[in-house]
C-alpha cells in the first residue's frame, strides 16, 4: 500500500485535533513551533496551516503564525442547529431506506454505548455517537445529506466531546438513539422526524451549558 505524503498525514493529523478539541479554541501557534513539536520540516506544516486556514478551522494572523478557531454560544448554536435540520430531513428517508444490516448496525452502537458509560469509558463515547449518526446519514440513500451531515458532524466533533465531563448527559443522549432506532425499526417517519428534533433540542441546550462551564474554568490557554 502506498504511504501517504507527510503533509497529508500532518494536515489530517491537525485537523483531528482540532475538532476533537485536544488543540483548544483560541490556542496560538506558528509553523515553527509545530514543526519542532512535530520534529520534522517547516515545508508539509505549512500546507497542512494553508489547508485548514482554508477550511475556516484556523485563522491566520500576518507576521504573527495562527490561532485556532473558536466559536461563541450563537455560532455554536447555529451549527447545531442545521445540523439537526438537515439530520431531520435526512432521517425521513433513512425511515424508508434503512436496512437489516444498518439496522443491527445501529443497535449494536446502543449496545456498545451503555457499556460504555457503565465502564466509565466516556472517552470513547464521542466517537460512538459519530459512529451511530453516520449510519443515519447512510441510510438516507442521499448522497447531498449524506455529505452536509457529514462535514456538519465533523465539525461539531470538538464540542461534542464535551459531554464526556457528565455521564448523564450521555445517558440521555443513548435514551434518544433508543427512541430514534425504535422509530427507524417501525418505519415510522413522523416519530424517527420528531425524535432527532428532540435530541437536537436537548442538545444544543446541554452543550451552551458546558461550553459556558469550559470557559468559566479556562483563564489561559498554552501555545502547543
């Protein structure tokens, strides 16, 4: 198998840590100081920078390297929000379109998750929760809501890591998927519209909760 360029893996690498959050909103940094975290050259760094400048994750700053991005409440809010919009239109077909295997797929994901939170394990809760919306956009059989949920889902990845600091938050977001995947078993379109609504809803509302908690709690931030 072919080896991927470095400036590719450095960009996916970035990419992910920014949306997962390990490198924080409003972190600054340059290339040269990436580059020697990294310990390799300048050059793949700063394609990887112009790339993700590129894709609005990073700003860049003249003469001064770059900041990573960070949102307020309403843009926050705003993503969310057509997000789920878009998920509920999306989620009408999958109603129509889900099969047995997407199906077991998603019951699976459930399964997983509650051991999950009975472990503690919230760490990999986030990427369950990716994990089960995508057999959702999937089972749409669009292809246009398949990729919008999915640039949509990456990059609220970040904040959705957040929930990983209340257990029962998760809790309530696995009752959700329930209640979702009931809807999708019974084929039922207006249930599987309404119940997405709700868990956006509910959502949105926990994590403009956290986000305020984050902030509350971080006087500085280190340059990586």
């Amino acid at each position: 198998m072919e080896k991927k360029p470095l400036k590719e893996k450095v960009y996916k690498a970035l990419r992910q840590d920014i949306l997962t959050g390990k490198i924080p909103g409003g972190t600054h940094t340059t290339a040269s100081s990436l580059a020697r975290h990294l310990n390799i050259s300048r050059t793949p760094v700063k394609e990887a920078l112009q790339r993700l400048t590129q894709e609005r994750l990073i700003t860049s700053l003249p003469r001064a390297g770059y900041i990573i991005e960070t949102l307020s409440d309403e843009d926050i809010q705003d993503l969310f929000t057509a997000r789920f919009e878009i998920e509920a239109l999306a989620i009408r077909k999958a109603a129509r379109f889900v099969t047995v295997d997407e199906l077991k797929m998603l019951g699976d994901n459930i399964d997983k998750a509650k051991a999950c939170i009975k472990s503690g394990e919230l760490q990999k809760m986030t990427e369950l929760d990716l994990e089960f919306h995508t057999v959702l956009y999937k089972a749409s059989r669009s292809k246009t809501y398949y990729r919008i949920c999915k640039n949509l889902g990456d990059l609220t990845m970040k904040y959705r890591h957040g929930l990983n600091l209340v257990r029962d938050l998760w809790k309530e977001a696995i009752e959700n998927h329930t209640i979702i995947y009931q809807a999708l078993l019974a084929k039922d379109e207006e249930k599987a519209f309404q119940a997405i609504t709700d868990h956006g809803q509910q959502a949105i509302a926990q994590l403009l909760d956290i986000m305020k908690k984050i902030r509350s709690d971080s006087f500085f931030k280190e340059e990586i």
